[in-house]
C-alpha cells in the first residue's frame, strides 16, 4: 500500500467507543485474525446509514 494510507491510519479508544456499531464482527473475534475485510463492513455500514 502507498505510504500516504499509512499517515492517516486511526484507532479506536475508548472515548470513541460510541461508534461501536459501525465495527465489525470480527474485531471482538479472540484470535485476531483481522483483515481489510473489516473496513468494507465499515464501509458498508456508513453507507447503508
């Protein structure tokens, strides 16, 4: 990936945690198998919104 996404990259915090249903599954998931798979549901739901 271009080294531009990787200067805007954010996480979430707990003050930020109000917008947990925008999160996908997976990220509760305990064997943290994360993909970009998360951020097309992400995705997916803002813009079902």
């Amino acid at each position: 990936a271009p080294d531009v996404l990787h200067r805007h990259i954010k996480s979430i915090t707990d003050s930020s945690a109000k917008h947990l249903h925008f999160q996908a599954p997976e990220i509760d998931d305990e064997l943290n198998q994360i993909t970009t798979a998360v951020d097309i549901y992400s995705l997916g739901m803002v813009t079902l919104e």
